[in-house]
C-alpha cells in the first residue's frame, strides 16, 4: 500500500508498504480521506520526535476486516488512543490518559496517512449517511474543540476570547458559540479573521484589548506568541484554556499564573459522538475551512501547502 512515513523528522512516501495486519480485537480500515493537522507539522519540526512511523490521526474509511461482521462495509470515523484496558486509569477514565496508551499516528502505532490502518473495532464510530467524507473528517478536531465545554464551564455574560482562528480556532469558536456564549476570535490580521468574520464569530485583532480583559481565554495558536498574549488577556483568577502543541523550547514569565491565581487547563482529545451528532445537524461549519485536497502521491506539496500562513485545513486522498 502507499504510505506517508515520517522517518528522522522527514517525510517519506513509500508505494509498497506492507498492509498492517489487525491485531486481537482490531478492525482494518481503507482510508478514504484524512486531514493534515497541527500535530502532524510539529512533529515533522521534533514534537514526540521519538515517533517513527505513518502520520495521520484524522480520517475517514470503510471497514473491511473487523471481529464482528456487523462492521464490514461501514463508513467510520475512530478515537485515537488506545488504552491498555488493564490499568486503573483505563477502568476508571478511559484510554486519554492511560500511561501504557498508543495514539494513531503519534505514539506507537501508525496512522491514517495510508491506504490502510488499523484501530480497536471499540474505537470505531459509524459515520452518518447523510454526513459526506469531506466533512466526517473534521470529527476528531471538532471533538477536540467540544473537550473544553467537558471541562470548564462557560458563565453566562462572561468574556471569552479564542486566540488563532486557524484549523482548530476556528472550531472552538463555533463550539463555544452554540449557546450564546460572548465569543471573540483574536488574529494578528483582518484577513486571518474574515472566515470567522464569515462564519457570524465576532473578530477583533490582537492589539485591541488590555491586559486582564477576558475571563476565558482558550489559546490555540501554536507558538510562543500565542501564549504569551493569552497569559496578558486573561483576568485574575480567570481560566486558561491551552490547546496547543507545538516543538519548540518556551523562555515565558509565568509569574502572572501565581500572582493571578490563574485556573490552567489542559485540553486534548474529546467526544465523538457528539461531534458526528453537530455534524449531522449542520450546527457547525467545517468545510468553510478546507484549502486543498492532494492524493498521497502529493503528500510533499501538500504538506507544504499546509504549513503555509494562514492556510487551514489540507485533505489527503489515497
């Protein structure tokens, strides 16, 4: 099968990579589409540089090998990590956080930039029929985004500011947005922010608040910068939310989360169902954000265009 492999920080595209054999209790998957995310760019930069193996941990495919026979045929999305399911933190908080868990495509165990994968057929969510590839590929994000209402909660009348309107910003906006919460996205510039603009979010530049100005401030930017402007944003005794991973060293004051008595969350994975359910309904708009499709034979090219400025979502195809 075709394969993009990320060996010693580069890329590789392999046309003959053996097709991965399910283990007990795992189905075999054709990819039909995948999504170049955050994730995937930092970690070509260092980020888990311990990882060798096929990137990719947004998709969509078709069943074609699965314990029960009751699979076979079905489009599905699948969660990303995948627990020991023998550990206290598996029996009592699931796979996030176990500390024996693989992630598709990030620790462990190869993902979705392929013409096949594997995952635990209990990873699996049936995608919708009415709910096209195009935007079933946008659940795992999209239920990233929704992992923040799971962990805090949003104080009607309460300011909340969303900083990078990027792939995930963007999101995160329209998720915390649904019930009328007071939303700003913040972007260096007037044209980072005309999609969110587009998307009825209100918008405004970095420069244009003070210190101490939101309640709720959820960084997703990606870079030191980023973090330093939420750290200025956000009131005492206010919320941080921080969503990013990125491969670089930090060199921040992080006196004011003292001082201030900041409340700092770490947000990763989130719920799928949920996700595939707002999909359905057209609650939030996700294809607004893609800006290329490439098959994997052009990996290279679109790995370039997605790390571009500005650019959101790439799309890869077998």
């Amino acid at each position: 099968m075709q394969a993009i492999k990320l060996a010693q920080n580069n890329l590789q595209i392999q046309k003959a990579h053996p097709i991965p054999q399910p283990e007990a209790g795992e189905a075999l998957i054709k990819v039909t589409v995948a999504g170049i995310c955050a994730t995937d760019l930092e970690m070509i930069k260092g980020y888990k540089s311990g990882f060798q193996g096929i990137l990719g941990h947004e998709f969509v495919g078709v069943v074609e090998q699965a314990p029960d026979s009751a699979w076979l045929g079905k489009r599905v999305v699948g969660s990303i990590n995948i627990g020991c399911n023998n550990c206290a933190t598996c029996r009592q908080q699931g796979a996030e956080h176990c500390p024996n868990r693989r992630v598709l495509g990030i620790h462990n165990k190869d993902g979705a930039f392929a013409d096949y994968l594997t995952l635990p057929q209990s990873n699996l969510f049936v995608v919708p029929d009415d709910v096209a590839d195009e935007t079933a590929v946008f659940t795992e994000p999209l239920a990233a985004a929704l992992r923040i209402r799971e962990q805090i909660r949003l104080i009607p009348g309460s300011k909340t500011a969303v900083l990078g309107p990027g792939r995930l910003g963007i999101l995160v906006g329209q998720v915390l947005a649904l019930d009328g919460t007071d939303v700003i996205m913040i972007g260096r510039s007037r044209r980072s922010l005309a999609l969110p603009q587009k998307l009825g979010l209100a918008t405004s530049l970095t420069e244009e608040f003070a210190e101490n100005s939101f309640d709720t401030v959820v960084e997703t930017t990606g870079n030191e910068a980023g973090f330093a402007l939420a750290l200025k944003l956000i009131r005492p005794l206010g919320t941080l939310v921080l969503k990013s991973t990125f491969a670089g060293q930090s060199n921040l004051d992080l006196t004011k989360l003292v001082v201030a008595e900041i409340n700092v969350v770490g947000s990763r994975c989130g719920p799928f169902a949920p996700a595939l359910t707002l999909l359905q309904r057209h609650a939030v708009d996700v294809t607004s954000l893609i800006d290329g499709e490439y098959n994997f034979s052009h990996a290279i090219q679109a790995f370039t265009h997605a790390s571009q400025h500005g650019v959101r979502k790439i799309l890869l195809r077998p």
